[in-house]
C-alpha cells in the first residue's frame, strides 16, 4: 500500500473528484453548484480516491467562504483529516449535507459518522443542526396574511438599527455565536455585508411594519451564486409571539416568484423550531438535512 497523497485538481484533473462512490446519495444536489476545479481537493491512496473537499463562494471571490463538500472513504478518516488540514485557506466553517432522515437508515448514519469524525480530527466541532429546504412553484405560493405593510428602504443604517435588536434573543446559532465572540454590533454588521455579497439587486430588501408604522422586522429576497433564496428573515423582540416570521417568509417567497424563480432555496436551525413550522406552513419542504461545523484560525 503506498503512502497518502493529497494534491489539488485543475481542468485536466477534476475528473478525480468524481471516482468516490456516493453512499449519502448527494450528487445531484451537488451538480447544481458550481465548484472551481482550483478549489476543489482529494487525497489519493493506491491511485483511488478516499477523501474529497470541494471549497465555494462567489467564482469571483479570492478565496473560498465555506467547505460545501466533504466526502471520507470508510476507515479512512485521518485521510480526511489531514485532507482538510493541508488546505491553503483558513475556512473556519465546513457544511456536511445529509439526506433528509438520515439517522434512520444506518448505511447513511455510517457514512455521516465517518466524515464527522474526520472534521473532529481536523479541528472542527459542531455548531448546529438545520433543515434545508426547497420550494417549487408546483407547492403553490403561501397566502399572505395581510397584517404588515413592507417597503423597500435604501438605508443600510436602518437595516444595520434592526439587525442590532434582531439579534437580541435570537435562536439562530450562527448569530447567538457572532454576538458571542464579537458583540451584537459587529454581529449585525456581518450579516450587512452577507446581504451585500448575495449578486441579488439591492433594492430587493424589504422592511416590515405594521399599519400603524411600528417596525417588524426584515426579509431579504436574494440570489446566491446557486440561484434564489431566502436570505434572511428576521423579526424584532416586541413584535416576536404573533408569527409575523410566516408573513415575512410568504412576502419573500411571493417577491422571489414574481422575479421569475423556478425555486427557492432557504435553511433553519432544527432548534429555531417557530421558523421550521412557518417553512412548513408555507409550502417548502425539507430536501436535505445539514450538520455545521465551525473552527477557529489556528486551531487544526
């Protein structure tokens, strides 16, 4: 058996990304993203493929924001491991995307504890579970209750104030850990610049209010480099209790439609479980399952 080699793939090598069988059955929904070759790696025992990471963001973005595929052979975690530890770029986040159910059926929970052990070598730890969803028009569009006025605000200062008390008692992991490490305003700030990376018009995001003016909350009607999604939606502390996060999901998905989108990609945390009803209610249903983990600089 020779030793492990781990190399990156080009236009003439990508074929190598694609010679890993496919126990968690994700290939299709991975067709539908592009991945640069440059940013996609494997490592290769006896000239076969055994681990695979493929790194995503914008094409034109210097370097990649997430790990969006990540494949290990069984029994072959430290390849995987040290896969991901040998990789040019400190990406603090890496998503594992599971079949829906997955838990249930013990061929898949073998091949998704494999690839959760090799993160753990790596460096990577669990941030949280979510639901991946996907609604098509055949679903038909959620009513509308009626109850919220939204308009369009050119202001990112108003977006910025909301996000800010958006924050405030969230149950959405990512934000809870932002405002953790960096405060709730540094927090705010990077989901701005979230919205601001999305290649969607600005003009697309919405505020809420109701029909006496009070503010509500936010949604942000986008496209992501994979096509449309919900970006965001959000509701302040004393607006929360009234399910006004189902007006601003119907008002999105309703705004995507009528731009022409043949679906709407949207995620939440398992645990944000008012979010995760809303998404039902509102005609999208869970396609996927996805376990995020997360890292520090310097910590693999």
């Amino acid at each position: 058996m020779t030793g492990l080699v781990i190399r990156a793939l080009d236009d003439s090598s990508a074929h190598l990304f694609h010679t890993m069988p496919d126990p968690l059955a994700l290939g299709d929904r991975h067709r539908r993203t592009r991945y640069r070759p440059d940013w996609q790696r494997v490592a290769l025992r006896d000239g076969r493929t055994v681990a695979r990471a493929a790194w995503w963001a914008r094409p034109e973005d210097p370097e990649p924001l997430v790990i969006n595929w990540f494949d290990v052979a069984e029994g072959e975690q430290e390849a995987g491991a040290a896969l991901l530890r040998s990789a040019p770029w400190r990406t603090p986040e890496l998503e594992l995307d599971l079949p829906a159910g997955w838990r249930d059926d013990p061929s898949m929970r073998a091949a998704a504890d494999t690839r959760a052990a090799a993160a753990h070598q790596a460096g990577y730890a669990p941030l949280v579970e979510r639901f991946v969803y996907r609604w098509t028009p055949d679903r038909g569009l959620p009513e509308r209750p009626g109850r919220l006025v939204f308009t369009a605000e050119p202001d990112d200062t108003v977006f910025y104030d909301l996000l800010r008390r958006i924050h405030r008692g969230t149950l959405d992991a990512h934000a809870r850990r932002a405002v953790e490490r960096d405060g709730v305003d540094r927090a705010a700030q990077e989901d701005l610049d979230v919205f601001h990376w999305f290649p969607s018009p600005r003009d697309w995001w919405r505020l809420a209010r109701t029909p006496a003016g009070e503010p509500v909350g936010i949604h942000i009607p986008a496209r992501n480099p994979s096509g449309p999604c919900v970006g965001f939606i959000g509701v302040v502390p004393e607006q929360r209790g009234h399910g006004y996060a189902y007006d601003l999901l119907a008002d999105c998905t309703h705004f995507l439609a009528g731009q022409g989108a043949r679906f709407i990609a949207a995620a939440t945390d398992q645990g944000n479980l008012p979010m995760a009803a809303h998404f039902t209610t509102a005609g999208y249903p869970v396609v996927r399952e996805r376990v995020n983990y997360w890292t520090t600089p310097g910590a693999r």
